[in-house]
C-alpha cells in the first residue's frame, strides 16, 4: 500500500511541472494561433453579438477608454476601416472602463463624438476572462473568418496597420 502512495506521488511530482506551464499559459490568455470561445456581448443598444455568427468574417476587437488620447486618435480610424470593410470584417468597440458607474454614458458620448457605426459593448470583464488581462491601451485583437487569433496589437496602431487588416480581411 505505501509503494502504490509514493508511486502515485511520484508521478504528481513528475507531471506538476507540466500542470504549471499548461495552467501558466491559460493564466497567461489567447495567443496568436488560438481559437479562444468568445462570449456574447450586450452592445450599447441592447443588442446581443452571438459569436457563431461572426463566423466568415474577420473580428476585430477594439480596447478603448474615454480618456486615452491614442484610442482617440484610432476611432476615426477604425470607424473607416469598418465603413470600408463592412462586407468582410465587423468592428467590435470594447470600453474598458468598468469600474466607472459612467461607464456606459461615457461610452454613449464617445460613440457620438466619433460617429461610430460598429457596434459598441461594454461587457470588458467577459471578455478578459477568455482573453486575459491587457497590457495596454489601446489593445487591438484581429480574428480571422474561422475565429482564429490571427494578431494583437498593444498601443496605437498606425495607417499601414489599418490598411493591413482590410487587405487580411480581403484575402480569400
């Protein structure tokens, strides 16, 4: 009975560390190459974005707060990639102000200052859990046709990096 214990911790033993690194890059988020489970988002209308019919079109997720002035420089920006694209690619706004009770005013406002015609949510923590914690702002996700995390993008992004995500979007 006490070799069939110490057979047993030794295998814990052996297979902890693996357990670490496996559990270590969970904790860690979606990486480029993975096809994280999205969840439903409640945009600022109401409406529920059902991640199953995101399906055939690039997803781009967009981390913005009402007070970044390098988010404030890319909504314009990802309000034309959207207009330009709308057929290939959604634009998905995600205020991550959360722990601000005018959270959702602050997004209305900001919705109306740049004239945004993507979708907007707020539902920032539902989204952390399957993504991970940011490591900036702005944070910009890009999900292929199939939901495949195709590339994120921490800190302002720039022209050639918009017109890179509309051709990625055309492709195909």
């Amino acid at each position: 009975m006490k070799a069939d214990i110490v057979k047993r911790i030794c295998a814990f033993l052996v297979l902890l560390p693996l357990l670490m690194f496996v559990g270590g890059l969970h904790a860690a988020g979606a990486r480029v190459g993975d096809v994280p489970v999205l969840p439903a988002l409640r945009t600022l209308d109401g409406t529920i974005i059902n991640p199953a019919k995101l399906r055939g079109k690039v997803v781009v997720l967009s981390y913005f707060s009402s007070t970044c002035p390098f988010c404030m420089n890319e909504a314009p920006k990802l309000q034309k990639l959207y207009r330009d694209n709308a057929d290939k690619l959604i634009v998905i706004g995600v205020n991550i102000e959360d722990k601000d009770p005018e959270q959702k005013s602050k997004a209305l406002i900001w919705v109306e200052k740049y004239k945004l015609m993507h979708p907007v949510t707020t539902d920032f923590s539902a989204l952390e859990r399957v993504l991970g914690k940011r490591k900036g702002l702005p944070v910009n996700y890009v999900f292929d046709k199939q939901g495949r995390l195709h590339r994120v993008d921490v800190g302002e992004i720039f022209d050639e990096d918009f017109d890179d995500i509309a051709r990625f979007a055309r492709e195909k």
